[in-house]
C-alpha cells in the first residue's frame, strides 16, 4: 500500500486501506455500515462498523469531528467523520497498521488542529469598514483576522498590498 509522509512517519491514507480491503479475498462479501451517533450545530460523532460475510459485525470504530475544526470541515464535516472512522475500523482489522492505527488524513487534521488559527473571522461589515480606512488599518486587519479569501483580495487588492 501507498504511504504518505507526516512530520517524518509514513501513514496510509484510508482510500488505500479502502482498496486492500476490496480487493483482498479474505474480505469476500464482507460490508461496511455507517451510522451517526450525534450530529448537532458544533459536533458530530461517527461510528463505522464492518461485518462479515455471515452479517455478524466484526469491529467498529467512531471518530469525533467538529463543525469549525478546519476550512474543510465547514462543509464537508460528515463525510470527514466518517472516513476518519472507517480508517480507524480498517486499522482494527489489521489493514494499513504498519506504522500506526490512525490513517494519514487523521494524523494531519489533528496536526491542523493543533496548530489551529484562534483569530475571528472577519465580518462583511468589518470589510466595509476596513475598505473606509488606511492602507495601515487595512494591514492590521489582514494579520488579526481569518477571512475569506474574496475579503483578503479585496482588501489587497484595494490598498495595492
């Protein structure tokens, strides 16, 4: 299976695990049930559940993801959580495990997690205001707030930065 390279570990991705367990007889007829088991506003908790081919479930795996953890997640949090647990219901099977249980996508969301941006986002009427003012203040508003990438290429864009 393909690696991929984190912080200096090599991790397989879940599509990789995915496809070993597709194509690998001793997985014949075997399939895999998503659930929710919380999904509101701010959170949603996933659980996957691989069963045999006799329908007898043989592991299951959940994973936590929130609604603002990471650009990505703001509109695509439900299928994260669900890949994140499927990699680690495959990793219990003992697919891809060679150098950890979490899959490549779980290692790097948890590194993008970490070193999370904790500034506000920047309002559309903040940009109004920003628009009004110097190239200065415009300046400091693109080092104190998150935006959208439209605001920071109108506000570049607008004082020449």
């Amino acid at each position: 299976m393909k690696t991929i390279n984190i912080k200096g570990k090599e991790y397989i991705t879940v599509n990789e695990r995915l496809k070993y367990f597709r194509n690998e007889d001793t997985f014949n007829g075997w399939r895999i049930s998503e659930d929710v088991e919380i999904l509101n506003e701010k959170e949603g908790i996933f659980k996957v559940t691989i069963y045999d081919d006799k329908g007898d479930p043989i592991v299951s795996a959940h994973a936590q993801e929130y609604r603002d953890s990471t650009y990505i997640n703001k509109t695509s949090f439900v299928e994260n959580g669900f890949t994140s647990a499927l990699g680690r219901a495959l990793g219990y099977l003992g697919i891809g495990i060679d150098t950890s249980i979490a899959s490549g996508e779980e290692v790097q969301n948890a590194i993008t997690n970490q070193e999370k941006d904790e500034r506000a986002w920047l309002t559309e009427a903040q940009l109004k205001a920003t628009l009004k003012g110097t190239k200065e203040q415009a300046e400091k508003v693109l080092a104190a707030y998150k935006m959208k990438n439209e605001y920071k290429e109108t506000i570049k864009l607008k004082f020449k930065l």
